[in-house]
C-alpha cells in the first residue's frame, strides 16, 4: 500500500472467528493439505517426463503396388452378352475366360471376313510381282534401245565419213579436170598457131578442139558429182540426228512406261500394307469376343448383367481382386504436418476392429499396433484437403495380420522428437508445430 489516504484501515485476521480456528484442529485438513502437496508434486514430476511428438492420421488399408489393387475387367471392342463363364466369389487364373460376347457391327459380321482379307492382300502382293517385272522387262527394252541407238549412230558416222572421203576425192578430180582443161586449152592454142605457120594440119587442130571440148564437157559433170558428193555428206548428217531424235522417242515412251509401273507398284504396295493391317486388326478383334482374366484373382461383382445385352467399347463388365497382394496403409496428414514426413520415417499402425490400447506419447506402452514405413508422399493435396502418404509394413518388425481386409480402415502415428510434457502443453498452447526431425544414422551414412 502506498499510504496517500488519511483514511487507513486494517485488514482484520480470519483467526478471530472460531470456526476458522476449529477448522486447523480438524484431522482430514491436515489430510487434505498433504493429498494437495502431493498431486502437486506427481504433476510437476509428470511435466518433465519424456513425450513422444508424433503426427497421427487417419486412411484405410490398400496395395502397395497398383497392379495389385481392385480392378475392373473392360471389353475393348461393343457387341452383345451371349455367355457368362464365371459368376461372383469364383476364383480365376490368368488367361481364363469370363465373358463371350458376339459382333453387333455390320462391317464386322462377315464369317469370313479374315479368310477373304488374306486373300486380297495374296492377291495385291501377286499384283506387286507383276509390276515388279513388267519395271524389269522395261528396263531391259531400254536398254536394248540405247544399245541399238549407239549401232545406228555409229553406222551414221560411218556414213559421214564416207561423204567426207567422197567429197575430198571429187574435190581432187575436178581440180585434175580444171588442170586437163589447161593443157588442152594450150595445146589446141599451139596446134592452131602451128597450122596458121603451116607446121600442122587442119585435122590436128580439129583433134585437139575436140579433145577440149570433151575436157570442159568432164568438168560440168565432175562439179555436178562434187555437188552430189556434199548432199550425201548433208544427208548423213540429217539422217544422224533423225536417228537421235527417233530413238530417244523410243526410250522416253519406255521410261514413261516404267515410271507408270513403278508408280501402279508403289500404290499398289500402300494398298498391300493398308490390308496387312486390316487383316491384323479383324485377326485381333476375332480373339477379342472371349475376354479373359488378365491376372489370378477373385471376380468380386459383376457389373453387367443378363444375356443379349449390349455394351460398348470401355465399359466395365466385372471387377477382380488380385489374389497374390503386398499391403499397405493410404493415410492423410493435414498440411502443416507435411514437412515433417519423410520417405523412410517410422509410422505405428493399427487397424479397425482389431485390439488396440494406443498411448500417442509412450508408443512403447501401447499395444496392438504394428510397425510401417513411409514409402510414398503426394506431393498434390487431395480433395479432403489433406496430403495422402503411402505406408508399407516395416520388416524389422512382426508382420501384420492377416486378417485385415483391403479397403478396412486405419489409423497411423508417425513418431517425431522426445520432449518433456510441459514443452508438449507449451508447443500446443501456442499453436506450434512439432519439432523437425531428423533420423541421425541416416544423416551420418550420407556424410560417409
């Protein structure tokens, strides 16, 4: 009290009232103090035991694999129920027939589609064979042609050279009738001045104008042989290129030709491959009305029903349960639990129905539960808000039971930190997450 009032009073003792008095002579108050005291000292003893920091969650039991879950058997192909071999609870292998279902397509129904397919693709590829050698007898006639043309051009330039010899040959004669010419022109001349000297006869002179006139009569038709000779030489050169002409004609129609086989080939082996893969698809879809198991199970329910009803393509006729299955727990951790799970940690099972006595702080004094491993983390928030973790038996410790079913529920505890109470009731109080936990013996291989 800070005594700034004039008025000052006491506080009066309850020891003036008798009943207060009697109350310390009473037995079971003395009782009751020490029965306080030491509850007080078993809780404050309590606040610093170790607790176990864990992160519980909640999921049912699966596979660990995803060819081992439930699944559901689909015809790949429509058409219409017309036998059932198999019913529910019935136990199949691999391969064995569940359903046989008929065509219901029109471009299908044909008994002999497959037969009269193969026949057509015997019968393109007969169609290719035939191409094949009809390119081949063609490139033979080509040849033959270019190896006649080179025969006729050959004899063509023969023929040129002939004209050329003939030309130089009429050339030289004509010079030697020019130079006949001369001489007779000299010696009609001197036979002329002789006969004026009185030396020759007049019939001499006669004989040599005679013989000149016979002389230029030779020239005319030796000019006219040059002239014939340089026409066949001209000749044998349009005849040359004639033969060019005429025989590149002939080896452009048999290339055309060719070029229309091998193209009538080319089309014709497209149409080949376009009936090989029909006549592989009919072949295929013929196997698909028997729609088999495709793994050793249990045929849980059939969703289709009846005889004569129709089902289109993808739609599920029945669901199997593998018989052979590694299991495993699917739980769920809320968001801000999620940095603290990681693959490998410890996480403690137990199953719906079965006998469990669960302490989450003291996982050593719980009962029923059994060991896991976190396999598997979803790294994308499901749809109840929560992030899924996929957990496997630990196989350092007792095997799981089993009696659970696929699909039972479960509830899981990933064990964290060791912490005292008190820091538990602090952390929760406050709204803390728990402690970051890291698993020393694997840290220290890592650094290794």
């Amino acid at each position: 009290m800070l005594n700034i009032s004039d008025n000052k009073t006491k506080l009066q003792s309850l020891n003036r009232y008798a009943t207060v008095k009697n109350l310390e002579n009473r037995p079971h108050y003395k009782i009751l103090n020490k029965i306080i005291a030491g509850v007080s000292i078993v809780g404050i003893v309590i606040l610093f035991l170790p607790w176990t920091q864990n992160v519980s969650g909640t999921g049912a039991v699966t596979t660990l694999k995803p060819n081992q879950r439930p699944q559901s058997i689909q015809s790949v192909i429509s058409g219409r129920i017309e036998k059932w071999y198999v019913q529910e609870g019935d136990f199949v292998n691999k391969g064995d027939t569940i359903l046989f279902i008929s065509e219901i397509k029109e471009e299908y129904m044909d008994p002999n589609l497959v037969k009269n397919t193969k026949n057509q693709v015997n019968a393109k590829k007969q169609s290719v064979q035939s191409y094949n050698s009809k390119v081949n007898t063609l490139s033979t006639q080509i040849q033959s042609i270019e190896n006649e043309k080179e025969l006729k051009l050959e004899q063509a330039k023969n023929k040129i050279k002939q004209s050329l010899l003939k030309i130089k040959s009429d050339s030289m004669d004509l010079v030697a009738v020019k130079t006949q010419i001369k001489i007779a022109n000299t010696q009609y001349n001197r036979s002329l001045q002789l006969n004026k000297e009185g030396l020759k006869p007049l019939t001499d002179v006669e004989d040599k104008r005679l013989k000149l006139q016979e002389v230029e009569a030779k020239i005319i038709t030796q000019e006219n042989k040059l002239l014939s000779s340089k026409n066949e030489y001209i000749n044998s050169k349009v005849e040359t290129n004639r033969i060019v002409a005429e025989y590149s004609e002939k080896v452009s129609k048999a290339q055309s030709d060719q070029f229309t086989a091998l193209s009538n080939k080319f089309d014709t082996e497209a149409q080949v491959d376009k009936l090989e893969n029909q006549y592989a698809n009919y072949s295929i879809r013929n196997g698909m009305y028997y729609i088999k198991a495709a793994q050793n199970g249990y045929i849980n329910r059939a969703l289709q029903s009846g005889i004569g009803e129709t089902i289109k393509e993808g739609t599920a006729i029945a669901t199997i349960m593998p018989s052979q299955y590694d299991i495993a727990v699917e739980t769920y951790v809320n968001p801000i639990d999620l940095p603290l799970i990681q693959k490998g940690e410890k996480v403690r099972v137990w199953f719906d129905g079965w006998p469990t006595i669960v302490f989450s702080g003291w996982p050593d004094m719980s009962y029923g539960t059994f060991g896991g491993e976190v396999v598997a983390i979803e790294n994308f928030i499901s749809e109840n808000g929560k992030y899924r973790v996929l957990i496997a038996p630990d196989k350092n410790e007792d095997k799981w039971p089993k009696q659970i079913s696929i699909g039972s529920g479960a509830q899981t505890i990933a064990l964290l930190d060791t912490v005292p109470i008190w820091f538990e009731i602090w952390r929760t109080l406050n709204g803390f997450p728990p402690n970051y936990y890291k698993q020393t013996s694997k840290t220290v291989k890592e650094k290794k």
